[in-house]
C-alpha cells in the first residue's frame, strides 16, 4: 500500500472545498497493552506497522505512513477534539448545514468523543444524572459542547431537535415516549425538486420538538440515547447496534424579512466488526445485526469512493454524470446532502494503536482516505419569511382593490398621470439600455491585445551591435511601441520612430564627440575601449576615423554621424549614401583584429586528410554464354540469333 497524503489547509482552519478529516488514536486498555503497539502519531501522519507472512520467507514488516487534515495521539483529550470541530460547528451560524461524523472499529471510542461518559453511563445503568452534572463533565463530548456554544452565541434562534437511529436498515424515532410502541418510519424524496438542486430526503412521521434552553435539550438527548440499541460484544459490554443521527436545525431571523435555516447533523455510526472473531457461537439476532452494519457501511465506503473520483468528460467536453448508489441504504439515502451536497462534512476516526486490531485499523484509515478527496459545495441557507411573504401579497391586493374602486368613482385622471410617468420612464431605460448596447458592441469590434505574445516578442527584440548579453530588450523598441505586433516584427532598421530631433530613445539629449581623428573637448569625458553606432543594422565603428559620433551620458547610447542626421532630418546625396552604405560593409582586405589575428597564429593548421579519387565510370562486361540443355529426345533445340554489340547512337536533335 503506497502512501497516501491529503492537501493540507493553513493552521487552525480547514479547506473548504474538500472534506475534513479527524483521525483519534485510542489508548490501549490493560488488556492489550502487553501485544505491543501497530500504530503510531507523528504530528499530522499516523504511522501503521504491518506484519505479513509470506509462503516460505517468514513474516515481514512494511511501514505505511498516512497523512491527514488533524491527528490527536492517545494523550488528547476531549478539548483538543472540540477545539478541532468548533470551526466547522460555527460555520451552523453562518447559514451552512454542517455534518460530523464518527467512523471506526467497535470499542474505539466513537459514542465516547460524541457523548462522554457522564452521558454514557446514565443511559448504560439507566441512572437519572442531572444535566448540570453533563454540562460540567470535563470529559463532555462534543453533542454536549455544540449545545452549549449554540445557546451562548445564538440566544435569540430558534433551535428544534430531532433523533433518529437506524436499526437493521429502518429507521425508528428516539423520542417517542417508552410506552408507545416503536414502528419503523418511512424515508421519502420530496417530488417538487427543481432542477439543479439535491434530493430533499425526509423520514415521514418523525418528531421534531423545540427546545428553548440547554437543560431541555440535554433531557432529550438522554431520553434519546436511553433507546438506542445496544448489544455485548467481543470488544465492549455495551456497544451500539444502530447507526444514531441527531439533528439540530437553527432558525434565524435575518433584518430584511428572511430566514437563515441551516441544520446541524451529529452523526454516530455503528462499529464494523469483523464475523471471525465471534466464530460459530454467534447468535442469529446478533449475526443480522452484524451484517446489516457491515452492508450500510459497505455502501458508504462505495458512495465516497465514486465521489472521491475525478470528474469525467466524453469527446464533446460535456461532464459525465457518476452514479452514486445512494438508494442501496438508508443511511446513505438520509445522508446524501452530508456526503456530497450541501454541507461542511467533518470525520472523525477512531482507531486503536494496539496489535491486535491491525487490519481494522488498516481499514479504517483507507475509509479516511477516501473521506479527504470528496468535494463539498456548501452554500447559504436562507429563505423568505412565508408570513412576511403573505403580508406584502395581501398589502398588494388591498392597493389593487382601492386602485379599481377609485377608477369606478371616477379618479381615472390621476390612474392615467402615474401611467404616463411609468411609460416616460420606461422609455428612458430603453434608450439607455440601446446606448449602452451600441458601445459593447464597438467594444467587442477593438482586437483585445495579447499581453503574453507582446511579451514574447520584446523578448525576442534584443540590441543587434551591443554586448551580446543584455538582459533589456533593445531601447529602440519601447513598452509604448509594443501595441502593434506588426510593428515589431516588420519595423525597418532605416525607421527611427517617431523620436524627437537629437535624442536619444528615452528622450535623453544626445553631445557631439567628434570624430576619432577629429575628437571634440566632449569626448574627454566618454572612455570607450571600442565604439560603435548602437543603431541596428549600422556597422559604424571606430575604424572609420572620419566618422562623427554621437552619446548619451546618461543611457550609453551611441549614434553615427549619418544617422544622427537621419534623425534629425538632413537630406543626403547618391554620393554620400553609397558612401555610407560602404562602410556598413567591411572592406574584402581589411586587416583582421587583433584577437582574431592571436586566434590564426596561437592554433596550429591541421593537415587536411587526403580526398579519394572518384572511380571511372565503367560498364560491366558481358557474362559468359551458358551452354543450353540437351533438348529432350525427339524435340528440336529452338535457334536463337546471336545479339551483336550495339550500334552507336548518333547526336542527339535539340528540342
């Protein structure tokens, strides 16, 4: 198994995109801590330790290193874990719907991160603890502490609870009192889903009560867990057998007339475990029990699997629909917009480090990683106020009734003025709306410059006759100059722009030096080891000694005289122009430079090998006449003419 790694988020806050995951180590108990350990925590990485056995080469050990958004060693308490979830809690306020989930074996520590155990004990004893005590419990798991931050930050909303479990693939109400009977409800899909957006999935008949303080709602939520079903088990005497979902949904009123609604969801998932550790004596209630948990999260496993996959798309570019089986459970079918809908999804695992349960822990964390690469798209619930909603439509009808009894009386002068007013300023939005269609549509007509490609061709611009590693492109060419591709790329060398008379190319004035056999007082000040014209194409240099020059002290930019007098406008004759075009071009007997001459004489001339001689071209002699087999017996030989040397031809006619 290859190491898996998440994209991790910056400190204390988590992306937004992806879901989160939360993995808690379990300390071993008394039992299992002599078997030794197979996992470890290294800040955000759990370190699994697996030992195989191989046919023939003994047992082996192979490190497996997982990497994850939050992981909480065996010393982490239960403030650490809410200081973990509270960010994800008061996105709730917000207006999100949020979902925490708690994923793992039997027996490591699920029901104890959502409840504590204060919680856990009154309802396993069947002890009435007052909800003070919870509420102060140090070990208060995180149902309790969500209760308590959404009373202390939202007093004035509305809060309705409501606790379902899912027992055997139905689904039963919690709150329902222990003298009525318990009979499974329904899961529906509302019809009236609109184009675009996700199921709405609801459990038919199930109670949904309002809670107006925490004490209420902490009485709900032991009566609640008092009816869950629990079973004894390998791993712990009482251990949940369903799969238990308590809602919160927070209702705001907003100060311009909307609800804000969004819902809370704390879900406790049932642990998976494995059929061979009960072996043969496992009872046939207890086996359907086992396998219903195992299938439920089964299809969860296969829900985030196909929604941790990459999107798809055919040969048009369209996206291909993935289908999710969310209807193969209940509990994927009543937590579809938790998986991959609308919601801030929060996981929690649960493992335990010691040896024993190695491949469930293996199998826990590869759940984990398929959790981490499921997208979520979150968005703000808020509705109109129906009431308020109903008040503006009945205002209206009441404006429209008094509108027609004043025309029936004969108040139709003033109906008449408010429709000339609302024409007038109908017209007036039409006229703007043309004129601003008109200056869109001249906008769309300009060619929208490509900023990439003038970049790639300054940079393909470089200076022709300075040093050959200037990291500027050439001055000639400015960022002014760039609008126009054509410009550039066809731009004469003979064109100086549109540049102002004796300056430079930033605007720079340009001193007169001389020539070098005529120097000027200015060419004191100007050090060359080599000059030359900077303008490109122009090969004057320092060898015409009649040459004026040219400089900018405050670029190093160079000109010659004849260019110069290009740019400043001075109009020259045949003579002068075939004159200068000479010395462009270095004369056939020039002496060669001093380092070219160093170069001839330091290298010493190799022999140059010798070449072959063609071969003549020859025609082949004529192959020796084979003797012709003896003809069969009374057959005849066929006579054959002798072919003689070919005439030569004579001359060929022109065409």
């Amino acid at each position: 198994m290859k190491s898996r790694r998440a994209s991790l988020s910056p400190a204390g806050s988590f992306a937004p995109s992806f879901a989160n995951v939360l993995v808690r180590a379990r300390p071993p108990l008394p039992s299992e801590a002599s078997y030794g350990h197979c996992a470890r925590t290294d800040g955000k990485k759990v370190v699994l330790t697996t030992e195989t056995e191989a046919p023939g080469r003994g047992k082996r050990l192979k490190a497996v290193e997982c990497q994850y958004d939050k992981v909480l060693g065996i010393q982490a308490g239960q403030e650490e874990v809410w200081g973990i979830a509270m960010p994800v809690v008061n996105k709730a306020l917000d207006g999100y719907n949020v979902t925490i989930f708690t994923y793992g074996m039997t027996g490591s520590g699920k029901t104890y991160t959502m409840l504590g155990p204060a919680l856990m004990d009154s309802a396993f004893e069947g002890q009435v603890t007052s909800s003070d005590l919870i509420a102060k419990d140090e070990h208060r798991g995180v149902v309790v502490r969500t209760m308590q931050y959404l009373f202390q930050q939202a007093p004035e909303a509305q809060i309705f609870l409501s606790y379902v479990q899912i027992y055997q693939e139905r689904c039963y109400d919690l709150l329902q009192p222990p003298n009525v009977p318990s009979k499974p409800l329904k899961v529906r899909e509302d019809p009236q889903k609109k184009p675009g957006q996700n199921v709405n999935v609801f459990v038919e008949d199930l109670s949904e009560v309002r809670v107006g303080n925490l004490e209420e709602c902490l009485e709900y939520l032991m009566a609640g867990f008092g009816n869950v079903a629990l079973r004894s088990t390998h791993y712990n005497e009482q251990s949940s057998r369903a799969h238990c979902i308590l809602t919160l949904t927070l209702r705001q009123q907003l100060p311009d007339q909307r609800i804000r609604e969004s819902k809370l969801r704390l879900v406790d998932l049932a642990g998976n475990e494995r059929w061979v550790i009960h072996g043969p004596q496992i009872s046939p209630q207890h086996a359907r029990e086992l396998a219903t948990i195992n299938k439920s999260l089964h299809i969860l496993g296969s829900c985030l699997q196909t929604l941790s996959q990459p999107v798809t798309t055919n040969r048009r570019g369209q996206e291909l629909v993935k289908h999710v089986p969310y209807r193969d459970s209940t509990l994927t079918q009543l937590l579809r917009d938790s998986l991959a809908g609308n919601s801030y999804t929060l996981m929690i695992c649960t493992i335990c480090c010691s040896i024993l349960y190695q491949m469930q822990t293996l199998s826990t964390l590869r759940f984990a990683d398929r959790v981490k690469r499921v997208k979520m798209r979150a968005t703000i619930c808020d509705t109109v106020d129906p009431a308020e909603q109903q008040q503006q439509i009945q205002a209206e009808v009441e404006y429209l009734r008094s509108a027609v009894s004043g025309a029936a009386s004969g108040n139709v002068q003033e109906l008449k003025q408010k429709v000339s007013e609302l024409r007038k300023a109908c017209l007036g939005l039409e006229g703007e709306n043309r004129v601003l269609r008109e200056q869109i549509a001249e906008l769309e007509k300009q060619p929208v410059p490509m900023k990439s490609t003038m970049k790639k061709a300054a940079a393909r611009v470089r200076r022709a006759n300075s040093e050959p590693s200037l990291p500027t492109p050439d001055p000639w060419f400015d960022h002014e100059d760039l609008g126009d591709l054509q410009a550039i790329y066809y731009r004469s060398h003979d064109d100086l722009g549109s540049r102002m008379a004796g300056s430079c190319p930033k605007g720079h004035r340009l001193d007169s030096l001389g020539s070098i056999a005529h120097p000027l007082p200015a060419a004191a000040n100007a050090a060359y080891f080599e000059w030359h014209c900077d303008r490109p194409g122009c090969r004057g240099s320092s060898r015409q000694l009649d040459l004026g020059r040219f400089h900018c002290s405050l670029c190093q930019h160079d000109l010659c005289q004849v260019c110069y007098d290009q740019l400043v406008g001075k109009s020259y004759s045949k003579v002068d122009v075939h004159a200068h075009r000479a010395r462009r071009k270095p004369p056939a007997n020039s002496p060669p430079s001093p380092v070219a001459r160093a170069r001839v004489e330091g290298v010493e001339r190799r022999p140059e090998p010798e070449r072959r001689q063609p071969r003549p071209a020859f025609r082949a002699a004529p192959a020796p006449a084979r003797s012709a087999p003896a003809p069969p017996p009374g057959k005849s030989a066929p006579s054959r003419t002798p072919r003689g040397p070919e005439e030569p031809k004579g001359p060929e006619k022109p065409p």
